[in-house]
C-alpha cells in the first residue's frame, strides 16, 4: 500500500495530560523532527492545514532549540531497503522509499551543520535499531519533543517507546501531521492518557 494523497483537515484541539506535572526542561531535553521527508510530505498540500501549520511550527521550534542549545535529531527512512532489512513493512507498505529524491528530508527544514545527525530509521519507532537512545544518554537528555508524521503511526510509536525507557516524550500536537483530524486526535488521545505529555508550539518556545 503506498501512501494515499491526503485531504487537508484542521488540527484538533490538544487532549488532556495524565502526566500533567511534566515540565518540558531545555536543559534535559532534545528534539526528533520525524521522518519529514519528500515521500512523506508530497501527500499534503503544503499550503493547507495541517502541513502549512507544522511546517511553520516545526521550524519554529528548530530555531528555538538551536538557540537553547538542545540537540535536534532527524530520522529518515533510506530508499531501495532490501526486503531482507524491510522485513514487514513490506507487506503492510510495499516497497516504500525508492529514490534518493523521495528520501530527502524536505527543504524548508534542511539539517544544519549544527544539528547533531539523521538517524536512519527502519521500523516505525525511532528508537528501533538505531543509536537514538545512546545520543540521547551521551547529550544527557531524558526528555525528547517529538515532531513530525504520522502522528499515529512512527511519531506514537516513538513517544511509547521513549517512555519505556524512562525517556519523557513531548509530542507537540500542532507541529504533527496525520492521515485526518480523526487518526491525529486519537494518537495525541493515547500519548496523553498513556505515555507523556501532549503540547503546542507554544509552551515549547515558552519552556
């Protein structure tokens, strides 16, 4: 199944937090700007919601860490995976990524020199079979703000698994984007009542 060209929708309102108490620390955290890759991205109108909101959110809150001084993670799925390392994404997705183009993370938000690595992402989770945690414990962060898509599939994932390390996932609901409104509430739903702290851009710059 290849991904589907996807209606624009507005974003949801942000749920409310289990794990209410959380305070999002620059000091203690980094940022995962997941998987936004030309693939991914050429499924929105860029110029519509939600994309034209996270697009302008997520650069907003790259700008933020770097002059806070938190460290600022991509992941990128890379093109032409041998089935053998695809393993069952195949059956759920087919092939995926083909070409280097399609696996170029988009230009509006182009790692800098500065920012500390792409990660090569393989499985939905960010953490899964990559060394994520192992910078993560390097930089001494054991907060992560998650951005990104798909909501509900890879940036979920990746705020779970986070949280099973005793990591504190901040996915920031308006600076995710998802298939529809419908996927999008439910994923920040999960996160807030299961696994960390769902919050907006604007408690981020405010942190």
């Amino acid at each position: 199944m290849a991904i589907p060209q996807l209606s624009p929708y507005e974003i949801p309102p942000l749920p409310t937090n289990q794990a209410a108490h959380w305070q999002l620390d620059p000091q203690r955290a980094a940022l995962l700007v997941h998987d936004m890759q030309e693939y991914f991205i050429t499924a929105y109108d860029r110029n519509a919601n939600p994309m034209s909101t996270v697009l302008s959110n997520i650069q907003s809150i790259i700008s933020f860490a770097d002059s806070h001084g938190i460290p600022v993670f991509f992941s990128a799925q890379p093109p032409a995976q041998h089935w053998s390392r695809r393993g069952l994404l195949n059956d759920v997705w087919g092939t995926g990524i083909v070409t280097d183009a399609q696996a170029a993370i988009i230009p509006e938000l182009e790692p800098a020199a500065a920012h500390h690595q792409v990660i090569t992402k393989w499985r939905y989770s960010a953490f899964e079979r990559t060394d994520l945690e192992q910078a993560l414990v390097f930089t001494r962060r054991n907060q992560l703000i998650i951005t990104g898509v798909y909501g509900h599939m890879g940036c979920q994932v990746t705020a779970v698994d986070a949280f099973m390390k005793d990591i504190q996932p901040f996915m920031v609901g308006d600076a995710i984007a998802d298939f529809s409104a419908t996927e999008h509430a439910e994923a920040m739903s999960w996160v807030a009542k299961r696994s960390g702290m769902v919050i907006s851009t604007a408690e981020v710059l405010s942190a």
